[in-house]
C-alpha cells in the first residue's frame, strides 16, 4: 500500500515562471526511473505558485526521493528560480486510489 508522501511548494522568481514549469516538466523522466515512487505530480497553483506531489510505499522510496536527482537538481537550481526555499512536507496517507 502506498502509505508515505511529500509536498514540495514552490515559489518562483519574479520572470522565471516559465522555467519553473519546464523544469518541473522536466524532471518526469527522472520520477518515472525511481522504482520506489509510486505516484509522482508536478502541479501549478497560480502564475508564480507551484508545486509536487509525490507518494510512495514505504519510508526507504521516500528517502531515495530525497536523496536522488530530482532533489538534487531543484535544490541546485533553487536560488536562482525561487523567491523563498521550497517547502517540504513529510506526509502519511491514510488512504489512496492509485491505477493499477
């Protein structure tokens, strides 16, 4: 069962709206090869608001996540496309509908 999650919020700079976006885009290659995530989204807001979501079965995928590409390059990255650091949560579902 997929029991863990995070949400990542992120705030673009003012002019790089667009950049946020494609390199959320981006980076679905790199959810699609983490073998430990089960569902990954990468979300929009509002003009400058974005987001991911992304779920896994167990704490080490969530981990993995964490510790893998895609974290390494937003942070890498962040200072010149974020306003402020992204936010991370660690959340536990409760329950998920995934296809299957």
């Amino acid at each position: 069962m997929t029991r863990f999650a995070l949400f990542v919020r992120l705030e673009a700079k003012p002019g790089q709206e667009t950049a946020v976006a494609e390199f959320l885009a981006g980076a679905l290659p790199l959810a699609n090869a983490e073998s430990g995530t089960t569902a990954w989204f990468a979300l929009k807001f509002g003009p400058s608001t974005f987001g991911v979501f992304d779920a896994f079965a167990d704490e080490a995928g969530r981990q993995a996540h964490l510790d893998g590409p895609i974290a390494a390059a937003l942070m890498a990255n962040a200072v010149a496309l974020l306003s402020a650091p992204p936010t991370i949560e660690k959340i536990d579902l409760l329950a998920a509908k995934l296809p299957g």
